[in-house]
C-alpha cells in the first residue's frame, strides 16, 4: 500500500499520546516512525474502514521493522 495515507494513533502505558495523525507511506509501502527507547506503546492504525490494533516495545532485543500489523 505505496503512498497511501493512514490515521495513526500510539500511545504509551503511561497513557501520553505519541501519535494521532494522518500518516503517508512511503515508495515501499511503510509508515517510517521514530519512537522513544525502552517503552511499550499501544498502536491503533486505520485506513479504508480496516483497523488493525497492536502492542510494540522498543526495548534493546526488540526488532525495529514491524512487518506483522495487518488491517482487518
């Protein structure tokens, strides 16, 4: 889904919004975001009536490309 634009919300445990925005993809079809180290973030993204829902860390041992969100 190259160059689409998705809503995307994150926030971390502590409840502090991160994100809440519309967010373009690139060329390759990913959404490149930068998010604090050694946190657990609840993501929601939203596009075309499909949702996906997921929780991330970025914590040292965690992988930095999430391939595994799929809208429902």
């Amino acid at each position: 889904m190259a160059d689409e634009e998705f809503d995307v919300y994150i926030e971390d445990t502590d409840g502090n919004v991160v994100l809440d925005d519309a967010v373009k993809t690139g060329s390759n079809g990913f959404i490149d975001l930068w998010l604090p180290r050694d946190k657990t973030y609840k993501v929601k993204i939203e596009n075309g009536g499909k949702t996906v829902e997921s929780e991330i860390s970025t914590f040292e041992k965690d992988g930095t490309c999430i391939t595994t969100m799929q809208l429902m």
